[in-house]
C-alpha cells in the first residue's frame, strides 16, 4: 500500500493517500482521523470533494508533534 517494500520497482510512491489509508499510517481510527480533519489539526487538502494526506505533509506534522510533546516530557 504505502511502504516502500510493498510497491514494484516501476510504481512510483504515492504523494496523497485517502482517510482510510493515513488513519492506518497514523495508527488511529478513521472517526479520530475525520473529528481532527474537521477541526484543522491534521494537514489535508480537498481535491474535489474528495479528502486527501499528502504523505509529506503527515510526517512532518508527526514529527512537529512529537518534537513538541517532548518539551513537556518529565525529565
């Protein structure tokens, strides 16, 4: 699907997934994934009607969560 070791050596990797595929990525329920689409705290764009993750765009969002919340980790 996303990983690299799943795709043959001419498909390229995806730049977008859909909700179900980066709810997986991110290890979180769709329900989870749509309440903070709606509320702007997960990046996404709309093409058409439809919701897309750019992939990029989730792990820099991961990695900004995961440098902010070690600010506040008990040392």
């Amino acid at each position: 699907m996303y990983h690299s070791t799943n795709r043959s050596p001419d498909e390229q990797p995806k730049l977008a997934v859909s909700a179900r595929e980066a709810a997986a990525m991110l290890c979180i329920s769709e329900r989870l994934l749509w309440s903070w689409t709606k509320s702007g705290k997960v990046p996404h764009l709309r093409v058409g009607v439809r919701v897309l993750y750019s992939v990029e765009s989730l792990r820099a969002w991961v990695n900004e969560q995961s440098s902010s919340s070690s600010r506040y980790a008990v040392q």
